[in-house]
C-alpha cells in the first residue's frame, strides 16, 4: 500500500506554462484525504516552492524536499528539519573551477539568498532567480561568508555552448568530490557528495517510518534519476527522456495532459 508520493515539480506536477493543473491539485487533495503523505521533491529553492504549495491547499503535516535533496521542510510551521551543506572550502574549491572560464559564472543557494558569485548579477542568473520568485545578490566570496547562511548547493551556469565545454573540461573532477547533475541546458549544479533527492526521500522515509515499498514518485528529468531508481513505485512522465522511461516501473501521461493526476488514481486511489 502506498502511504506516500514524492512528486518533482518542473515537468511533472507543473505543466509548460509552469502551473499546476486543477485536476492534480484535486487528486492530491483526494490522497492526502485518504491519509496519504504528500512530498514535493524538487531542485528548487523554499521561494520557488511555497506559492505552489499554498495551492495545494493541504492543511496536515506534510514535507518538501527541496534543493536536489539538500533540505527538507516540514510544511505546518516550516522547519527545517534536515540538510546538507556546502563549506566555506568546498565553495571556494568550485568557484576556482571556473575563475577562468568566461560566461560561466558560480551561484550559491541559501537558506534565505540567492547568491551569484560576482561584481553583479548577471541577466542569466537574474532570470533564473525571477523563475522561483526571488532576486539574486551579487556577492564576493568572503560577504557570503560573513552573511553566514548554511549554502545548500552551487550551480554553474552559463549559455548551453559555454556550460557544455565547462563539463567536458571539469565535469569528471567534480563529480568524484560533489553530487553532480545537468539539470537543464544553461544549469550544471554541483551538491555535497552523496546529496539526492534519493538520499533525502530515504532519510524522510526513516524519519516517517515507511519502508520503500510504501512509496511512489514521480518525476521527469535526470535529477530525478536516483530517486525513480530508489523507490518500488516509479512513474515516469509521459514527457520523460526515455532515459528516465526506461528505468521507470510506470509511465504515465505528460505533464501538460495532468500525468500526476493520472498517476494517483491509477496506482494510488484505484
């Protein structure tokens, strides 16, 4: 039996027009009523997640996991309840990396900011922050440090051409240091090793006392891979790679044809 769905959001619960469909707020609502534990899943930051949130209209204790699996959040009084972080070395560590590499510039994401390491915010990173409702602050390393927020995670970005020749220069090296994952053409994102939203669904899973077996996630795209691999009840989106298709358990409709609504009464409510 399945007491919780771990659900990424961007091309899963969102559809194109980054909005959540009326019949997945409703087939939610229809899991949560029959005591079903709902846990958004996501890379994005708190600023990015909680107006979706609010429009689940959810009202008991519930939990997202945010930041590609580096924080999770109990939704009734927003707690953080656990994270992993990046140090003051390892940050410098990664914005040495591409100190000489022109048009990647570093981002950071805290607890409450969203750092671009630079004289000022470039409009790359300006549009990517105005996507989770936010607004970047351009930072030197050592102001960060001084502000003394925990930084979740980093994320190289920079045009898709750019960023592709940074991987193939130091993708490999970073990886063997740092959880690693192109998330989308312009994002190449770097967590403390070993952090996932599987690590983080697996930690909330102990936490809750649910076995895996209890659980069914949903998602789209390569960050979403550990977590489908984790879990006995992975859907794949009908708007999936075939990469994610392939290892997934299910596949249900797209994102823009309310696959996650599909996927609860299919495998959850029927």
């Amino acid at each position: 039996m399945i007491k919780l769905i771990a659900i990424d959001m961007d091309g899963t619960l969102l559809n194109s027009q980054k909005e959540i469909p009326q019949e997945n707020i409703e087939a939610i609502q229809a899991a949560a009523a029959a005591g079903v534990k709902i846990v958004l899943c996501t890379g994005r930051p708190k600023s990015g997640i909680v107006p979706y949130f609010k429009q689940l209209g959810l009202t008991g204790e519930e939990y997202i996991i945010m930041n590609n699996g580096c924080s999770i959040y109990r939704t009734d009084n927003w707690d953080l309840i656990h994270y992993e972080s990046l140090t003051t070395s390892e940050i410098a560590e990664l914005q040495e990396a591409c100190d000489d590499f022109e048009g990647v510039s570093l981002t950071l994401t805290g607890e409450q900011s969203y750092y671009e390491v630079a004289d000022q915010v470039s409009d790359l990173v300006a549009y990517d922050a105005s996507l989770v409702f936010d607004l970047a602050k351009a930072r030197t390393l050592e102001e960060v440090a001084q502000e003394g927020e925990i930084i979740f995670q980093a994320m190289y970005m920079g045009e898709a051409e750019r960023l592709d020749a940074f991987e193939v220069s130091f993708g490999e090296s970073l990886s063997q240091y740092y959880s690693t994952v192109r998330s989308q053409t312009y994002i190449y994102e770097a967590m403390p090793k070993g952090a996932t939203k599987a690590s983080a669904l697996k930690e909330l899973a102990q936490y809750l006392g649910l076995e895996k077996s209890q659980i069914m996630a949903l998602g789209d795209a390569a960050n979403d891979l550990e977590m489908l691999e984790y879990v006995e009840h992975s859907v794949a989106m009908g708007n999936a790679s075939d990469a994610i298709k392939q290892i997934c358990r299910y596949t249900t409709s797209a994102n823009d044809q309310a696959g996650v609504a599909k996927a609860i009464y299919d495998y959850v409510l029927n």
